[in-house]
C-alpha cells in the first residue's frame, strides 16, 4: 500500500530481457534507506517487488504483462522514474491510499503552464471514466493528484512547481503514456453495487 507521495526520482540504468523476467535496474538514493529483499516500492506507481540492492542500485524483475499493460515499455536508460516506497504504520498519509496496481495507461493530450502552475489533461482508456469524480483522486504515474476536471473518459489537474520539480513530470509531453490507477474505493463501491459490470 502506498499514499503517491511521490519520494524521489530514480534514474533507469537498465531495463533488459532476461530468461524468466525483464530486469530493471535503477539508481536511486532514498528508496534505497531501510531497503530490504522482497520490499515493496512504486516505480511511476506500479507496485514492484526488489530483488536486489546496493548502496546506490535497485533491481526488479518485471513480468512482460506488467511491461505490456504499463509506461514500462517506452523506459529506456537516463528516464526518470517516481519512487515511494511502502506506506509503513505510524507513517504520514499525505495523498490517498494507492495499491500500486495500474489500471491502464493514459495519454497526454494537454501539458502546459498556466500563470504559476501548470494544466496537465489526460484522456483514460475508453471506458474507465466512469472512475473519475470531480476533486476525487487520482494516481498518475504514482502521483497522488486531485481531479479537477472531467470530461467523459478525459481529466484534468493542476500541477503545483514542486510536484513538477520533484517527480517525473517535468520530462513529459503531449502524447505521453502515463500509469494510472483510479481511486480504490470507487472500484469497490462499482464491483459492491453492480456485481453484473465486474
């Protein structure tokens, strides 16, 4: 479980095919404290499981339907990745709470600033805006992020200069694959409710 918060970005230095799993390797600084084999730390909000550290390098292997389903596919070494890694208790929540399971992927159709802050619009996969409330939640590339428009399967949010500075973000343009996962309680009032969608 996760809050999106956002901790650090990683650095990818590698992302190979290997004979059971592809293999990611990223550098990273604050991921890295306390880390421990089997931990669990959202890399742009996918929940992935460490197989292997060191004082500045952190491995994952990653199943090809996690490559195929996620941004993992266009991930190339140099690409920034969010880190955060598991909520732990007595810890603060500062966002909402995130499993770390992509629903699917997002495109940006709009990314621009707008006086201090900056206008991000993304368009969902068709279907899935039945997730999205006004001023609900919303994880973007592991970035807990309020909705502060909806438009069908389409959304947008207002970015403030730090989430820009410290995430991801500031790489990305119209046309990019974004992560997303839609608010966790949302999915389980739709599967409660309306057993016959699920």
């Amino acid at each position: 479980m996760f809050t999106g918060i956002v901790e650090e970005t990683g650095k990818v230095v590698a992302f190979t095919q290997g004979g059971d799993s592809w293999k990611l390797q990223i550098a990273a600084d604050v991921a890295l404290r306390d880390c421990a084999l089997g931990d669990s730390i959202a890399v742009n909000g996918c929940c992935l499981t460490v197989t292997r550290f060191d004082a500045q390098h952190v491995w994952f292997d990653v199943l090809e339907e996690t490559r195929r389903l996620t941004n993992f596919s266009a991930l190339a070494p140099g690409a920034a990745v969010n880190l955060e890694r598991a909520l732990r208790f007595g810890g603060k929540i500062g966002g909402h709470f995130v499993t770390g399971h992509v629903d699917g992927l997002g495109v940006i159709e709009t990314f621009e600033p707008r006086g201090n802050d900056h206008y991000l619009r993304v368009k969902a996969p068709v279907g899935q805006g039945r997730y999205l409330i006004h001023k609900g939640s919303i994880t973007i590339d592991g970035i807990s992020l309020t909705v502060a428009e909806v438009a069908s399967d389409a959304f947008a949010v207002w970015i403030i200069p730090t989430t820009i500075q410290v995430t991801n973000l500031r790489e990305k343009r119209a046309g990019a694959a974004v992560n997303l996962e839609f608010d966790l309680l949302g999915k389980y009032v739709e599967k409660l409710a309306l057993p016959h969608l699920s």
